[in-house]
C-alpha cells in the first residue's frame, strides 16, 4: 500500500476519502495497521460475513442480521480479521460503540482486547501512523489497558468502549452492541476428555453474556471445534437459519466425500487444499500435523465436531439408513423394545427410553422411537398406548432390578385398554463392554441395508444424536434398543448378500477339496487306513475261533 502521509494531514477530501475506506474495506483497513497476509481468495468469505460501517446509521441499523458463526481452521487468521471489525466499530461509532471480546482464558480475552485500542496509541515523541493520521480525534498517547475508553466517549456512560472476559472471570453485567466470542472453547473446557460439566459452564457463560447485549446488538461468534456438543454444537443446534450468518471450513476436502481416519493421510491427488497459500497449510504441512496428533488436526484443522473420535455411524451411513414412512412395507410382524430407568447405572438412570420396528423381507424398519423421563403410571400407560397404536403384540424388556414393579401396572394396563400383551424379557447386560459392542455391531448391518429408520418418526434428532454421536454422549436407550430389535433378522438372510464372485469361490475350493480327497496324499492315507481297518478285521476274527473251528463257550460246560 502507497499513501501520501504528507497528504493526509492537509488534504481534507483525500483524508475522507482514507476515512471512508477504512470503514468500508476490511482489506484496507487490515494493510493500513501492518496486516498484510490476508489473501483475498480465501478472505473474502470471511471479509462477506461481516458488515461495511456506515456512521450516518445507528449502530442498530447497520444490519438486519444480528448474529455471525466463524469457524475457520487454526492459522488462518480469524482473530486478527475480529480485530479489524472491531477497529471499524471504534473508528465509525468512537462515542458509543461498546465491544466485548470473550475467549477461553482470562490472558488471552486481556491480548485481544488490548490488541484493539492499541492501534490508536502513539507514544509521546513518536511520529503517527497513517491510520492515526487519518482519525487523529481518537489517538492517545496512554497505552490502553484491556478496558478502555475512547476519547470521544460520552459522558456519564457506565459500560467502557472495550472490556473483556472468559469463562473463568467473574460476570459483571456489561452492555455491549457487540459480543465478540474468540475461542470460547478449548482442550480443556471442551476437548474430547472435557466433563460434560465443564463444556456447560462454557456454553452457560455464553448465554448468560448474551442477554446483557443491548438491544439491536450483534455477536460475533469465531473459532474452532473440539466436541460435538461445545459451545458452537449447542449454538449450531438451536439457531434460526434466518438470523445468522454462518461460515464453516476445514482445512481440506477429501475428493471421494470419506473421512480422515487416524494414520491414513490420503494422497496429494485425492484431496483438496483450502488454503494452500498460507503458510503450514499446504499438504506436506497438514500431513505432518496429522500424524502428530490427530484429534487435534481434526479439530484445529478440519473442524469435525468430532475431534479425535472415530464414529462407528457416520453421517453418509446414517443417511443411507434413512427412509420415507410412505416406503416402509405395510406387511411383516412388529415388535417394541423399551429400555426403562435404573439407577444402578448413570447412563441409564432417568430416561426410559424405547424403539419399535417392523421386520420383513429382512430388514428392520424403525417406525418410531421415545425417550424421557416418566413416573411409573404414566410409563406403563404411554408403553402399552405405543403398543396399541403400532398393533403389536410383543414388548421386548431388559430384565433390570426391580422392573418387576412396572410389570404389574403394564399389564394392569393392558387389561385395562382391552389389548393383549406379550413380554419378553431380555437378559440383564451388567458389563457395559458387552453392550457396548452389541451396539457398535449394529454398524455391519446397517452398511448390509438391514437397518432402515423412518424420517417420520417424532424422535427423529434424538435417534440422529443418538448415532451420529455413539459413544460421546451418555445417552444410548434408543440404539441399545435398536440393536435387541435387530437380533430378530435372522443371520441366514444376512448371508445372502455373498456376492456372486464369493459363492464361486466356495464351489471352487468344495471342489478343490474332493479332488484332492481322491487323488492327492489325502486319498492315498485314506485308503492306506481303509487298508489297515479290514486287515485288523480279518485277524481278530481267525484268533476267535479254535483248531477245530468252533468258537470257545463262555464260561466253560458248567455255564
């Protein structure tokens, strides 16, 4: 960037013309204070996502949409695009913008909000900067702590140009126009191992900030995964398409649509690079921080909710599973499972949770799934109410301590309804291993087509949560009870999907086997032994009998 620094100061048109630039060109402004790494190529999204200021516009109507989701891979300078944004808000709004900048850590929220204010900080004696030549009315020459006031600020107002905090401050009630949320999540608070516990406080943290935004204001939500459910899950999950703005990338797309999985980093030509002009984000540098670690290159680098996990049902799985109500076989027999409290086990101590399916030309079709928490009345009554309205007979039980309690008000209620119930109960799984992989060996039968799940079903996200996110979460009653339905497909009709290619080759080995049977070594011992038997015959009969050819009389001639 050229600028006429002698201009600036006398040249009134040319110094708006600067002013007016920088308030409208994220670029400008960004190669203006030193920030020269930002290409445009991959930077204009992010640059879209975010709104030119206009100051003859209260900061209310700068744009009918109030929120914005940035989540960009490590490296490729978020934070420093949010500093320059943040600039703007200052240099276009001077008396009444108030910004506060939220990350993970108390040091970090203090660098960045620091960060900001120091731009218009001269020390006295030092000669200004070209943006400090063009906004001269807000430069100071005390450098500017974390909280800080601008010097236009109006008078008699509480809430500070700039303040700060993180999950591990204490709340003191700001009022800011923008909430800029940095990195609000890390290994720590919200990584793979993170308690669940500790991810809520992030995500409580957040909330709780943001209903002291003021009215009109906007968030600015920025940074990486670590979890399914961290703060950007559990904002992902219950935003309004309609009033946010999102941009979500990763590092690079596999061509064929698959997975990274730990330790097979595709080759060169399978896979595209988003940001090869920044520097460790070409192959060679993302291939090596896959091998170092890889939850954190599927975090930091590809922004998978899942991390280091390997989900046993990923999405394009999960998606084949899925089926029109409409195209579900009206024919086949139905069947329930339900999965009810037990307070022996955590994961199982609220809920009860249940699945009913049909099953028919080999296949189990889940026609409609529950999950909450019930009293006994009222859970025997919505059982037997499910087993009424999907006509079946059966109910597939576990047989946990004291569910005997339940049975009675089940069958109480089945009389009660005039519907006939049969229950069959299911040995009670203690070692959480064993139903653990029962359920993870759901994954081969719904890759075989056996696993078909109703798009109309009125616990849709709950299954999906369930699946997509076996494993990481504590809940499973749904797919526990999925995989006890699919023990009725019968394994024979699992076999009958050997393609043709496979049953030649068990013919040709039968063959192999008989052909060797009779003319290799194999049919020589045989014959050899066949051989050996007659010839042992043969002498235990001559040593039967006496010279004279008569057999002995047992016992002598007194008997």
């Amino acid at each position: 960037m050229i600028l006429d620094t002698d201009r600036i100061s006398g040249d009134g048109d040319y110094r708006n013309e600067l002013r007016h630039r920088c308030l409208t060109d994220h670029f400008f402004l960004a190669e203006m204070i030193g920030f020269t790494q930002f290409v445009k190529r991959i930077h204009q999204p992010a640059v879209d996502l975010y709104f030119p200021k206009n100051p003859n516009l209260s900061i209310e109507e700068q744009d009918p949409i109030k929120n914005r989701l940035h989540l960009d891979p490590r490296g490729t300078f978020k934070t420093t695009l949010g500093r320059v944004d943040s600039l703007q808000l200052i240099l276009a709004f001077p008396a009444d913008i108030t910004i506060l900048n939220e990350t993970a850590t108390q040091k970090l929220a203090m660098q960045i909000s620091a960060g900001i204010a120091v731009f218009l900080y001269k020390p006295k004696g030092a000669a200004p900067t070209p943006l400090q030549l063009c906004f001269p009315e807000l430069v100071v020459e005390t450098e500017p702590t974390p909280t800080w006031n601008s010097p236009l600020r109006k008078l008699g107002q509480i809430d500070t140009t700039l303040a700060f905090t993180s999950p591990r401050t204490s709340q003191s009630g700001w009022h800011p126009y923008v909430e800029c949320i940095d990195d609000m999540v890390d290994t720590e608070n919200s990584g793979i191992h993170a308690s669940a516990d500790l991810r809520q406080s992030v995500i409580d943290t957040y909330y709780t900030n943001k209903n002291t935004l003021r009215h009109g204001g906007y968030i600015n939500l920025r940074g990486t995964r670590y979890h399914p459910f961290d703060l950007y899950g559990d904002v992902i999950d219950k935003m309004d398409p309609e009033e946010w703005k999102v941009l979500i990338r990763g590092a690079m797309s596999v061509k064929n649509g698959q997975r990274l999985l730990p330790g097979e980093f595709p080759e060169e030509s399978e896979v595209i690079i988003h940001f090869p002009e920044l520097r460790g984000m070409d192959y060679k540098s993302l291939r090596t921080k896959f091998y170092e670690n890889y939850e954190s290159f599927m975090c930091q680098q590809q922004n998978d909710p899942q991390g280091g996990n390997v989900p046993t049902f990923d999405e394009p799985l999960y998606r084949t599973m899925l089926i029109p109500p409409e195209k579900i076989s009206a024919l086949g027999e139905t069947f329930m499972c339900w999965r009810l409290p037990y307070g022996g086990k955590d994961f199982m101590a609220e809920r009860a949770e249940g699945a009913v399916a049909r099953m028919w030309d080999g296949r189990l079709s889940i026609l409609d799934a529950w999950s909450g928490t019930y009293t006994p009345s009222r859970l025997a009554e919505k059982i037997v109410r499910e087993a009424k309205r999907h006509q079946t007979g059966v109910i597939m039980m576990e047989d946990l301590p004291g569910i005997q309690y339940i049975e009675a008000h089940i069958r109480n209620e089945a009389a009660r309804k005039n519907w006939s119930l049969r229950i069959q109960w299911l040995d009670f799984e203690e070692d959480d291993n064993n139903r653990r992989e029962r359920i993870r060996h759901l994954e081969p039968q719904a890759r075989a087509g056996r696993i078909q799940i109703s798009t109309g079903s009125g616990k849709a996200a709950e299954i999906r949560r369930q699946f997509l996110n076996f494993g990481l979460v504590t809940e499973n009653g749904i797919v526990d009870c999925v995989s006890r339905l699919a023990a009725k497909i019968p394994v024979s009709l699992l076999r009958q999907d050997i393609d043709d290619e496979e049953k030649e080759r068990q013919i040709q080995q039968r063959h192999n086997i008989m052909a060797q049977f009779v003319y290799g070594q194999q049919g020589v011992d045989a014959l050899e032994e066949q051989t050996q038997m007659e010839r042992a015959a043969s002498e235990a009969a001559l040593q039967a009998v006496d010279t004279m050819g008569l057999t002995d009389i047992l016992g002598g001639l007194d008997g």
